[in-house]
C-alpha cells in the first residue's frame, strides 16, 4: 500500500516523513513518550538503559531526562543522577534503597521538617528506627550516637531553618570510622557553595540529594528531585529501586529545569549578596535579637562555613527581642508586601515564614520564641530592605 492508498486517519499516525537530523540550538530537546520503538526483536531484546546507551520505556529515560541528569551529577561534582518529583521524594529514594527492617537511620535535629515525618510515620512501618542526633555536637557526638543498627546518616548544611553550618568534614569522618553511608541534602549548597563529594582530606558524602525545585529551576514552577552519587554499585542499587518504585519526571518539567541551569550561578550569586546585605541590616534594628546566616561571625557553624565554602545562598532567619510575642511576629509578618507567605525558595519572589522554633527540636535551638525565615528573591535590595522597614512598625 503506498501512502496515497491509506486512509488519513492511519496516514496521520504512520507517516513516512522523518525530521532530519543535525538540528541544534542552545535549548534541549523535549522528547516524549511512554512507548519507546524498535527496529526489531534482536534490538529490542538487547537495547539497556541502566548505562544510557539506548532507550527502552519512557520512564527509564529520554535524551531529555538523560540530559539533565548528566548535567546535575556535573553539578554537585557526582557521577551519576537519578531525577524523582521532588526533594522530598529524593530523600524517600535514598532511604527506600538503604534501609531494611531492623536499620536504624540518623538524622540531624535540624533536619527538613518532612523527613523526621517520613521517618516517624512511614520508615517505622517497615521496622526501620531513627534516632536525632545534635549536628552542632561535632564528631564526638555523631559517634556517641551511632549504633550497631545505624546504616544511613543524614546531613544538612546547612540546617533547615535555623541555618547552622556544621563540621562536615569531621561528622563525614566519625560516620566512615563505623561504617555507615552518608547522605547530605544539598540543596542549599546547590552545588556552589562547596562540593559535596570533595569536602577536602579525602572525604566526602556518599549520596548528595537536591530539591531542583529549589535554585535549579529558579521559577518556583518546578516540582524536582535529584539523587546523585559517585559510586557507580550505590547508583545502581538506587536506581534499581528507582526503576522498580516507577519513578520518573515530565519531559516538560525537565526542560524547565534545563533552560535555567545555564542562569544557575548568576542567580543564585546574586540572591547570597542580597542576603548578606538584608543580615547585616537586621544586624543592627533594636528589634532583632539575631541574625542567623552562615556567612554572619557569631552564627552558629560560622567557622565551619567559613572552612568550607564560597557562597552562602539566599537564606536568612530573625529572632526578635523576647517582648515581641508570637502574635507580634505575625503582624510583621503579614505586614510585609514584597515579601510573599509561602513555603520553598530559590525563585524570584522573596519569600516569609514564621516558625515556632522550639516546637520543631529534640534538642535546644539556638533561639527562642518564633523564628522568621526570609527567601531573598532577585527584587531590588534596597527595596526589600524598605519592605521589612516599614513591617517593623507592626511588631
């Protein structure tokens, strides 16, 4: 049958025409699909996806997912990234692949509020324990408090919402003398600020995740995670779990975070001398009684930051004298009109959440009362600095 014989309906979908090769520009491709086809029986019997050199179903891959993936592990220094819906999915990933019943899992007393939930409500379901540990404790603490169950500690550097910087290098060290994995949330870091599986002395984190919702996507229209590793037999115990969980991304979603990666630096340099500038300002208001940024001397981790690192996001969080009550802390908050209510950061739109900080700890934080955590976008500085100005007069 030639192609003037069919019926159009089967000519729209089996039409003879091929795009030609060698189309190139600055911006990906999208390609997608769930059906993947091939030449014939022997191909598609002998065609793998684990090491990228071919494509079998959608949600192993696409030259579009393939792409950002190796740009990612570029990124955070790594060999090889899976992509998952989220940051919080990612941590899901590591501790699915890891962990049986009976492991005991660790996690630092500022983790990613999500995770100690994953951990108390999910984790315990399939018999895995965990423990809280003081990241700000040093070594001795972390080897204090790993057991003979311990198979996996979690990282944050630096910590959620209260921004301590810990020793990583030593609490990588204590965790290698026993044994146990090592996985770092990065999305802070971003993959710029230090390099993960590089911390110096020869030590480094075994498993780096990273909410590309975060600073990789920049749009705050994003929902992304990234799993990446060195190791090439951990990436494939991951990725086999990865693989049986049906765990993917939208080609769509992928081309977002891969059209602004090439802005990555820019942004994510400009939001950290935003950041800085807004701390010192809060630095000297009455109002405040401290700032914590890791770049600030006097914020918890500071030296350790300061060993470590070359940038320092576009993070913040304020304590405010003690006779600014919880109920004054959130007319400042809602007093505020450049500085949106919302969870996330990273994007261009600065953010504001009060958090009632002790409430969120095992172990004393370094503050009292209710914490507000700025986001800096990419607005004007000095018109943030306004901003918060005139939401002071509201405490």
């Amino acid at each position: 049958m030639t192609q003037d014989d069919r019926d159009p309906r089967t000519g729209l979908i089996h039409h003879p025409y091929r795009a030609p090769e060698g189309f190139e520009s600055p911006v990906v491709g999208v390609h997608k699909g769930s059906t993947v086809f091939f030449p014939n029986v022997a191909a598609m019997r002998a065609r793998t996806w684990k090491d990228k050199s071919g494509y079998t179903y959608g949600l192993h891959g696409t030259p579009t997912t393939f792409t950002l993936e190796e740009r990612i592990a570029t990124l955070e220094g790594g060999r090889h990234t899976l992509l998952v819906s989220s940051g919080l999915a990612a941590i899901m990933l590591v501790n699915l692949s890891l962990l049986r019943a009976g492991d005991e899992v660790l996690l630092p007393d500022n983790v990613y509020g999500p995770s100690r939930d994953l951990a108390v409500h999910e984790l315990a379901q399939y018999g895995v324990t965990h423990r809280i540990y003081d990241p700000m404790g040093g070594a001795g603490a972390l080897r204090a408090a790993i057991g003979e169950r311990t198979r996996l500690v979690w990282l944050e550097a630096a910590g959620s919402v209260t921004l301590e910087f810990p020793d990583l290098r030593g609490l990588v060290a204590a965790a290698r003398e026993r044994g146990v994995t090592v996985a770092l949330d990065n999305t802070w870091g971003a993959g710029i600020a230090f390099r993960p599986f590089d911390l110096g002395e020869g030590l480094g984190v075994d498993v780096s995740i990273h909410a590309l919702t975060k600073y990789p996507s920049g749009g705050g229209d994003v929902l992304m995670g990234a799993v990446t590793t060195v190791d090439r037999a951990l990436h494939e115990r991951i990725m086999m779990t990865h693989s049986r969980f049906g765990l993917g991304v939208g080609a769509n979603d992928a081309e977002l975070v891969l059209r602004s990666l090439p802005s990555l630096h820019l942004r994510y340099h400009a939001q950290d001398a935003s950041a800085r500038r807004i701390a010192a300002w809060a630095q000297q208001r009455p109002e405040v009684a401290r700032v914590l940024h890791p770049a600030l001397p006097g914020s918890p981790g500071h030296e350790h930051w300061a060993a470590q690192c070359s940038a320092a996001a576009g993070l913040l969080s304020i304590a405010f004298q003690p006779r600014h009550d919880a109920a004054a802390v959130d007319r400042f908050v809602d007093a505020l009109r450049l500085f949106r209510i919302g969870y996330s950061w990273g994007g261009p739109v600065s953010l504001v959440v009060p958090y009632p900080i002790q409430a969120m700890r095992t172990f004393e934080a370094p503050v009292a009362g209710t914490l507000v955590r700025l986001c800096i976008g990419l607005e004007r500085t000095e018109d943030l600095i306004a901003d918060l100005e005139q939401a002071l007069g509201a405490l």
